[in-house]
C-alpha cells in the first residue's frame, strides 16, 4: 500500500493511497492524461510508461519516497503505515460476530482512492491553476484578454462603478 501526493504549484496538494502497483500505474496515468500528455509512445506501446512507474515504486519501497514528474506536475510516492488504516468497524459483519464494534471507531485515517470523479476534479484544478498562471481567473474560467476592460478584474468581482468601452 503506497500514500501518494499530487503536487503542482498552481494547487493545493492531493493525497490518495494505492492498494498496489496497478492503482499506482493507474494514478500516474491519470495524472499524465489530465495534462494531454500521452502515455504511450508513436508505436502505441505503453511499456516505458509502465517501467518508469515501476521505477517509481521500487524506489518508494527502497529508500522510503520515490518522486516522479509528470510534465508539471510532481507525483510523490511512500510506503504506507496500514495500521494508520486499520479499524475492526470497516472488517464488516464479521467483526460484530467477533465481539467487535458494528461501525468504525474513528481511529482509522480514510482511504481516499484515485477514481474517475478524481481524475476530473485534478483535469480541472490543473486547468484552473494554467489560468492562473497565465493571468486569468481559474475560478471564473476567465483568460487574461476576457478581464473588464475597466478594471482588469474578472467576474469574481462586482464592476458596479466601472466605466463600459463605448460601442463602435
């Protein structure tokens, strides 16, 4: 089981975790697709892709982090404590038949998976983050040339007193 971090500049960081080497895999795709950046090569293949997260996960395991860049984004990669996960109320029924409590005790740390809702969640804060960069305003999905012309201000904000460009 692997804790892993999305980190780019333009965002706050997203912690996941990852049973195994194919949630991995499948998080590093994910990441790489939420910039447009393929993940196989001209022929189609996608075997560099798989050893370069291979890699990654062989060096979280030896020496405890592993990080890799995906275009502008850093994927960091650790071996996870699974007893910070561990609660007898998520073991089920049979737990309850084992003297244990029905639901879970509070002690245990969500597990939050990397799915398809967060694909899209990290697609769209990524896409926010490069409207910001670039001067616009992620939140209102405003580029920098669709600021008012008055204020150079985006939608965020009310633009009662600001002055309209005569109409041509």
């Amino acid at each position: 089981m692997y804790d892993v971090t999305i980190e780019h500049p333009g965002m706050d960081d997203r912690q996941y975790v990852c049973d195994g080497p194919g949630e991995l895999r499948n998080l590093v795709w994910g990441v790489a697709r939420a910039q447009g950046k393929p993940i196989t090569d001209k022929d189609g293949r996608d075997r560099e892709m798989i050893l370069t997260v291979g890699d990654l996960r062989s060096r979280a395991d030896v020496e405890g982090v592993g990080t890799l860049m995906v275009e502008a984004v850093t994927v960091r990669v650790e071996p996870a404590d699974e007893s910070a996960y561990a609660c007898e109320g998520h073991e089920g029924e049979d737990a309850v038949l084992r003297g244990g409590p029905l639901h879970c005790d509070g002690r245990c740390k969500p597990r939050r998976r990397f799915d398809r809702q967060a694909l899209v969640d990290l697609s769209l804060a990524l896409d926010d983050a490069d409207l910001e960069a670039s001067g616009g305003c992620g939140r209102c999905g405003l580029e920098a040339e669709q600021m008012c012309a008055d204020c150079r201000r985006c939608n965020c904000h009310r633009h009662d007193s600001c002055k309209r460009p005569a109409g041509k």
